[in-house]
C-alpha cells in the first residue's frame, strides 16, 4: 500500500503465516539481567538479541491461513 520498504519478520506456523514488523522500546522493563530472558532458539540471531534488548515484534495484518496462501518463484532484479 505503501511506496516505502519496511523490514519485516516472517513467522510460518502450521495453520498460518504471521507477517511482523519489529518496534524499539525506549525504555527497558525490569533492570534485571536481560540476558536470562529465554528467547526461542528457532529465530535467528539477530531477532534473538533484539528480543532481548526489550524490542518486540506487532503484527501488521490478520494471519494468512496456508490453505489461502499462493507462492510463485520470482526472478531475483
């Protein structure tokens, strides 16, 4: 909708896939040692560090159910 790119998160599940995006918080909860935060070790690093730094993912739109998801190879530009 936009003509501005935004970086995104991708979480596929068995049912759905979730589209995120990542929001900063400015403030840290806690004070507490955050790296004992447990974070799933499935993401990837990057996101796993972000998570830990008191970021969070929202979502930008409803799930997509996999039975209503159409996927095409595109050429890369």
């Amino acid at each position: 909708e936009s003509t501005r790119l935004l970086d995104v998160y991708l979480f596929l599940f068995d049912d759905f896939l979730l589209i995120t995006k990542i929001k900063r918080n400015k403030k840290k909860y806690g004070g507490s040692d955050t790296s004992l935060i447990p974070v799933c070790p499935s993401l990837t690093p990057e996101l796993q560090s972000f998570i830990r730094e008191g970021g969070v993912c929202t979502v930008l739109d409803q799930p997509i159910p996999l039975d209503r998801l159409i996927l095409k190879n595109v050429d890369p530009i």
